[in-house]
C-alpha cells in the first residue's frame, strides 16, 4: 500500500524533444514540484515515440520541436480534451537558424520568424491567475526582470489570450482557449 501512495505522488511530465541539450533546462525545471522537492519523473521522447499511451497519467506535456503534425495533433488534442495541459516551445531551428524547419500548425497556430533585432523586456505579464500567478507564499514572480534577447513571432488564426507580453506588445505566453485543459506557447526558447 506504500507503494502506491508513493507512486499517487510522483508527478510524471512528457517532454517531447529532438534536442536533448537545448531540452535539459526544461527537464530539470519540470522535475521539480512546487515545493521544491524533485518528485517528479520526466519521460523524454522524440514525436515518433509520441502516442496516447505515453500521455496516460501524464501530469503535463511539454513540447520543444516542431508543431505536432497531422498524426500527432490529434492524440495532444485528445490529452488536452481530457483536461491535459501542453505547453509549446520555438523548436531549436527556428532558434538556431531562423528558419522554419516545418509548416506546422497546431489548432491554427504556427511558428512564423525569430526575431533578434532588439533584446527586449517582459512588459506586462497576469499573475492573479494562470501560469504566471503568484507563488503558493503569494510573492509575486520576479518576470518583470528577464530580458528576452531573442524570440518567435506567432502566427494565429484563433485569437490568442497574452499572458505576458514583451515590450512592443508581442506576447512572451499565450493561451490558447480550449473547452478543457490548457494550450500554451512560449516565444521564447
């Protein structure tokens, strides 16, 4: 019966990755549960690897390549229709080289360009809710204090809730509605 309790408390986050070192900032990071304790498992897997079967009981779904395809888009909608939460990451090509490596869209949205003109600040971010909502001892997050020195430009044909926007107005996080669970995209790697 320990066994279960313990394993009932174990977080398990898929990281859906083609670049394990551009990846490793985000596995440590989802490793660790708010209070600070490393209880969680993070499942690394390729898109190929992906099915609904690697999301059973998943926790969260973190996912820095390219924009799931036709065969995957419907297997993370299915986990997100069941109250799952995905969050999207610019792929390491359109980092690296400013390019995109694929077409992609996800629910209406794509990558479109990485911008690196200017190094820009957060502007404005919500954390009464949400993602970025103030921590269980109710401090505030410090966001307002990271320069962004690079970052993808979304494309969207759905409109988009920003939950942080950097100066100029483009959106660091945002939300795309859903019904159930959560879709979100960072634009920055």
């Amino acid at each position: 019966a320990v066994d279960a309790l313990e394993s009932e408390q174990i977080r398990r986050i898929v990281l859906v990755s083609e670049d394990r070192d551009a990846t490793r900032a985000l596995e440590i990071a989802a490793s660790i549960t708010a209070t600070g304790e490393t209880n969680a498992v993070v499942d690394v897997v390729t898109p190929q690897e992906l099915d609904s079967l690697v999301l059973d009981n998943a926790a969260l779904l973190l996912w820095q390549t390219s924009l799931p395809d036709e065969n995957l888009s419907p297997v993370v909608e299915s986990y997100v229709d069941s109250g799952g939460r995905v969050i999207f990451f610019p792929p390491t090509s359109l980092v690296n080289n400013a390019a995109i490596s694929s077409s992609n869209t996800f629910m209406g949205v794509h990558w479109s360009t990485w911008d690196v003109e200017q190094k820009v600040m957060v502007d404005s971010w919500r954390g009464d809710q949400d993602l970025l909502s103030a921590t269980m001892s109710g401090t505030g997050l410090p966001v307002g204090q990271l320069q962004i020195d690079g970052h993808a430009m979304l494309s969207s044909e759905a409109v988009l809730s920003k939950l942080a926007t950097m100066t100029g107005g483009a959106p660091l996080v945002a939300k795309l509605p859903t019904d159930r669970g959560g879709i979100y995209f960072f634009t920055a790697s």
